[in-house]
C-alpha cells in the first residue's frame, strides 16, 4: 500500500486597505467641480477651482504590504480607473 | 484745513489646499461600494468589502492654514456634505 504524506504550506495572509483615489486627468472637462466652485463661490467664499475624484477604500488579504500594492494597481486598471482618461494615486497600509 | 490721513492695511491672503473627503455615515447602504467588491470577487480579488466616497480638493484663500481649515468645515456644513448622512474629514496643506 502506497503511502501518501501530505504537506501542508501555511501562508498567512494579512488584512489590508487599499486607498485608490481616481481623478480625471488634467485637460478632461470636470463639470461637478466647477459646479461645486460656483456654488461656492456664489455662497462667498474665495475659492479659486475645485477638483473632485471618487476614493475607493478596498479592504483585502494578501501575504505582503509590496503584494497587496500590486494587486491595488491590478485593480485599479482593471476595473476601478479607466486608464485612458483617469489618473489614480494607491495608498496601503496594513490594518 | 483738516488733513485726513489714511492708513491702509495689508491683509497678505496665501493660497491653501484643502481635501474634503465625503464619505456614507456607517449603517447606510453603499450599493457602489458593494458592486465594486461584488465585481472584484468575480475578477479573482480577495476582497474583503470596498467604501467609495468623493473627495473635493479645493483652492482657496485665506489669511492662515487655521482659518482655510474653518473654512472648508463650513463649505462641508453648506455644500459639499449632508450632515444628515455623511462624515467628512478635511485636511489642509499650504500651497
């Protein structure tokens, strides 16, 4: 009778979050901001431009900060910024 | 004759950046949010669950990094924010 042993690999994952905050870049009409600058303008204040961009806080396992980096960036291309008119900044930190 | 003397005061205005960030209160629903983690799982992340929130970054002026920063608390208050269901964090960097 054969004998089979098994290995077992522990990867421990840890818990991360994400930060990805997407932007239109620089020359694309941002029609919401100059809105909000009007408003706010109209409201008194002395506001000079206002730009707005959508933040994702992605929360997720990986093995490393570096790992879960990538991933972000991963994501960020494929799905959550749109690389043809959208700029997206990554912060993670572990939680 | 009476001379009047006149007495102007500068008043020296820096230009300051503020970044409002306006996020869903906890206990309302986030139906991007979970479309995004939703769409993420499916695409082979392990994610754990995703927040979306809009962030403004706005050009002002005014006169110290303390008064822009009770500026934008109030431009949170009128405009950009619903007190009601939101929470905002507001950070402020001179320009």
């Amino acid at each position: 009778m054969k004998v089979f042993k098994s290995f077992i690999f522990s990867i421990k994952l840890m818990r991360y979050v994400a930060k990805i905050e997407v932007s239109l870049k620089s020359g694309h009409g941002n029609p919401e901001g100059e809105t909000a600058a009007h408003l706010l303008k109209e409201l008194g204040y002395q506001v000079e431009k206002v730009d707005v961009s959508k933040a994702y806080t992605v929360t997720l396992n990986a093995c490393s900060s570096a790992e879960a980096k990538v991933t972000a960036e991963e994501m960020s291309k494929r799905l959550l910024a749109n690389p043809t008119k959208d700029n997206y900044t990554i912060n993670v930190v572990e939680q």
